[in-house]
C-alpha cells in the first residue's frame, strides 16, 4: 500500500489520490478486447436477391410463432410435436409479433390483440411464476405450472428470456400491453433469486440459476439451486442486466453483479483473444442476449469503473464475432472429417439430434495469462469440442448474420440449396404457410443427408427472425432499448463508463 506523506499540501493530496484512481480504474485495462479498423456493424446492406431471400426466412419463422400456439392463450408451442409451453418461447414469440407488425406481415391490429391476449394470459394466472419469476414451463389453456412432467423449475434465465420480449412488446404496441407486461417485469423480485451464503463459495453473491418447491416446513431459500451465472456469457449478461429493472430497489440486483462476473480469457484458432464461457461451447451462447441489448453500438466497457479489478474491457459485439469465427474455422478444420462440415455449413448449437436434444459445441484454448484469481477473477477449465454426430441447426450460424453477414448469409443459401438438390424436407415454403428451414439435419457421407428433424423449435426460430432484423434494420435492438426502465438504465450506465453512444 502507498502511503502519502503527512507533509503533502491538501491540494496536493488531492492530485495523488486522483492519479492512484485513475492508474486503480485502469488496472483491469490489461487485456481490451476491441474491433480492429474497418469492421462493418449493423445494420448491414444486402442487395435484392438476398433480402427478399431474408425475408422468406423470416415469414417462415413468423410463420411458426403465429400459428403452433395454445388456442387459449396464443402463446407458441415449445416445438411442433409437443403441446407444452417454455418461457423462452414466448418471450422470442412477442418479439416476433413486433416484427411481423412493422413489416405488414400480419394484418393491421392482429399482433397488437395477439400480444394482449398473451400478456393477459400470463398475469392471470399467479401459479406460473414464484417471486415474480417464471416456471420455465406452462401448462396450455391455464397459463399455469406444467402438468405434464417437464422440469418444474422457476427458471432464471428463461424469465430473463421472456421479459426481454414482454420490454419490447411494451415499446412497441404500448397501451394496455405496456401497463401489463411492465408490470410483470418491474415488480420482479431477482433479488430473492441472488445466492447469499459464503457455503456457496465462489459463486456466492451472484443469480441462481432457479428455484424448485423445497417442500413443507421448508424456508424458501432452500429452493434455490447451489449453481449460478457467475461467469459472463450470454445468458448471464442478460439476465443479470433484466434482474437490474424492477421499480423496488430492494427487488434489483446491483450493478456490481454484472460487472463482478467473471471473464476467462482464451484464443481462437486464428489466434484472436476472446472472452468465453467454459460450460458451454453451443454457438447460442454467442448471440441470444444480442436479440435484444444493442452491444453493437458500444464500445469496451469497463468493470473497474464500477469498483471490478482483473477483468477484461470487453466489446461484446466484437466479442460475439469472433466467437462465431471461431465456430467456422473449427468446421474448416473439421477434425473428426464429419459429413457435410465446411465453410459453409458450421455452427454447432443447441438442437434437435436423432437420438434426442443435442448440445454440442467447440471452445477456445485456454490463455495461459489470465487476470486475478483463479476462481473468483477466471475459471481454469479446457473442455474438450463436443461435436456430437455432426448435426446442424440453421438457425445456428444464420442467427450469427448480426456479426458476421457476409458468412451468415452464405451459410443460410447453402442450407437453402441442400434442401433445393438432396433434401426437400430441410425447407418447407413459407409462401405457402410453411416455416422455412427444418430445426437441424445430419448430413450422410454419401453426400445426401441421413436425417432431418421432424419438429421447429420456438427458441431456434426466434433468434432467427430477430437476428436477422436487427442485422437489417436494428429495428428490435431500437425497440427494447427505447423502453424507458432500459433506456434510462443503459444511458446511466454509459455516461459512467465513459462509452460512446450511437449517433
């Protein structure tokens, strides 16, 4: 510790202490993680051909969000084959319908009321949702906790998925959709869900990642599950940011949390630095909180600004990029020589697999020079790239159409021409009411495909139709950023970080 000596003038106290602040804020500047020149953001240009080719792709995904729904509540089946509803679901659903809105693709009013209807449905029913946060699945026709079996848990990020539909469902239809869906979001209490017992050790102080009813005579916190979001991935950002809105103070999680999560550091195969979550290499990681938080326009952030040393300055944008640069040259490689892997067809994510849910993924090596403290600062993990059977979603690579366009677009046009020559079942027309691209599909080595899943899933589809708009337009990144919880929360929080804001 320094110590000033007790002769130094006040005004000269005042000086020192400044520059030990600021050489303090900096300290965590080690590593910045940062656009090179010359990188295009959104929104991108794409010429005719392309953007009436999104647009298909789009309509296919609105396709599926309007019309696999519960015929009570209206709000979208969790896949086509299964009459169950999840959170996550719903929350891309109303995002959809603000899209469709906008674009005149469903007739003048019909979203608005389709939204009403949804909203409606979830307030009315307080048996889905604890605290104020939501069962990840609901039961069709009530609204209310799954009967059928599925995972009864509150779930937090799935409640962080839907409130970031029901913010810009609120943004952009207003009226009594706004007063209902402000309600359920702003009267949340996350703080209850935050872990707070040193046995929890290094995760303590941060989001569990649910609830389960602990039983009778239980206390409540029994229910609260021992892992949380403490390590800054996709899912965590938004989550923890959501968890930052309620009205009460006492219900918000502060500032500190999402800062405070830690940043591992790693490479991509081309070298390039990245920050990365080490429990999962699904490419869904890369991009599910950037359907909605407008990362694009900002800069580096900077925990240290709020009291958060040995943390990397991270632009989550450009993070994101080179993640899914990652993913593509992982399948240029293509180690294990799986069928149908290439440049450009990559992106290994959460999907549908012959033999049930897959969720594989490839990951950056582990940097040998990492800030902090292992554990609390970064995580020491190497896991290994699961590729599976070498099943593809298209939804994967072409949700990355907000990073990287130009290889976003190529690869949606390649699924598109597999379906075209070897795979008619890998597409179903949207013109005719169909959704567009099958949820995933292995390729066989003959050079055909060898399977196709049977169900479209909601929280595949709706990244899609959103990445795709926000890649286009910014049109939904403009619209959750306009409601006023998360605007007044993001301009507070840039002014003190010193950021840049979009012209």
């Amino acid at each position: 510790m320094i110590r000033l000596h007790r002769t130094l003038t006040p005004a000269l106290v005042a000086v020192v202490a400044a520059a030990l602040s600021f050489a303090a804020v900096n300290a965590s500047a080690q590593v910045v993680i940062a656009s090179p020149p010359g990188i295009e953001r959104p929104p991108f240009q794409f010429d005719q051909e392309t953007n009436d080719f999104l647009d298909e792709v789009q309509i296919g995904c609105i396709n599926y969000l309007v019309n696999e729904v519960d015929p009570v509540t209206l709000m979208a089946y969790d896949r086509t084959g299964l009459p169950v509803i999840s959170v996550a679901g719903v929350g891309f659903q109303l995002t959809a319908l603000c899209i469709a809105d906008a674009r005149g693709w469903l007739p003048q009013g019909t979203a608005a009321a389709r939204a009403f209807v949804i909203v409606n449905a979830l307030k009315s029913n307080p048996e889905n949702r604890e605290r104020g946060l939501f069962y990840h699945y609901l039961e069709p026709g009530t609204a209310g906790r799954s009967q059928a079996g599925y995972e009864d848990l509150v779930s937090t990020v799935d409640t962080a998925l839907l409130f970031a539909g029901l913010l810009t469902a609120s943004s952009y239809f207003g009226g009594p959709v706004a007063a209902i869906a402000d309600e359920l979001v702003l009267e949340a209490d996350w703080q209850s869900f935050v872990l707070n017992d040193p046995s929890y050790g290094n995760v303590n102080g941060f989001i569990s990642l649910g609830w389960e009813d602990p039983g009778p005579g239980q206390p409540w916190e029994a229910g609260l599950l021992p892992f949380a979001w403490a390590d800054a991935g996709d899912e965590q950002r938004l989550t923890t940011f959501v968890a930052r809105l309620p009205k009460d103070p006492a219900h918000r999680v502060a500032p500190e949390v999402y800062y405070s999560m830690r940043r591992t550091l790693g490479t991509i195969p081309d070298g390039t630095r990245v920050v990365w979550f080490p429990w999962s290499g699904a490419l869904f990681t890369a991009f599910f909180s950037h359907c909605w938080m407008d990362y694009a326009s900002r800069g580096p952030d900077n925990p240290a600004r709020f009291g958060i040393e040995n943390r990397p300055r991270v632009d989550w944008w450009e993070n994101s990029r080179r993640t899914a640069l990652l993913h593509r040259q992982k399948a240029l490689a293509n180690p294990l020589g799986l069928p149908g892997i290439g440049p450009n067809t990559w992106g290994l994510s959460a999907s549908d697999g012959e033999t049930g849910y897959l969720v594989p993924g490839v990951f950056p090596t582990l940097s040998p020079q990492q800030l902090g403290t292992p554990g609390v600062d970064h995580l020491t993990l190497q896991p290994a790239d699961d590729w599976a059977d070498g099943t593809l979603a298209p939804y994967s690579a072409g949700s990355t159409i907000m990073f990287e366009p130009q290889l976003a677009v190529d690869a949606l046009k390649t699924y598109r021409s597999i379906a075209d020559t070897v795979a008619p079942g890998l597409w179903d027309d949207p013109a005719t009411g169909g959704y567009g691209f099958a949820d995933s599909y292995r390729a066989s080595p003959t050079g055909g495909v060898a399977w196709i899943a049977p169900d479209r899933v909601a929280i595949d589809v709706g990244p899609l139709v959103i990445a795709i708009e926000n890649a286009r337009t910014r049109f939904v990144w403009d619209t959750f950023g306009a409601h006023p919880a998360v605007r007044v929360l993001q301009r507070r929080e840039r002014i003190q970080q010193g950021m840049r804001f979009r012209p």
